[in-house]
C-alpha cells in the first residue's frame, strides 16, 4: 500500500494543497503555536476541513 501511495501524483497533489492552506490561514490569521493555547485547534480544525473537501473532491 505504501508503493501506491507514494507513486500516486493526487496523493502528493492533496499534500501540497494541505500545506499551502494550513501556511495561508496561520498567516492571514497571524497565528503562532507557540503564543496562545487554541492555535493548536486553529491547526487541527484547518486540516479537518481541508481533508473533507480533499474527499469530496477526490485528491484524498
């Protein structure tokens, strides 16, 4: 299964689009882990929703 993953280009697609947003909405928001104690769910509910629209889509 790794194999498939790794060779599979909406897999690596689906990545980078995770990366970019996740950068962009701690950037726009001004957002830093280290500051305050709810950037971690800012993170964690970014790369939720993300991921949803990654499935609907059909990258993940």
């Amino acid at each position: 299964m790794g194999e498939t993953i790794l060779k599979d280009p909406l897999h690596w697609l689906g990545w980078i689009i995770s990366t970019v947003v996740i950068i962009g909405v701690f950037h726009v928001f001004d957002v830093h882990l280290h500051t305050k104690w709810f950037h971690p769910v800012v993170l964690f509910m970014t790369i939720v929703f993300v991921d949803y629209i990654k499935h609907k889509v059909g990258l993940q």
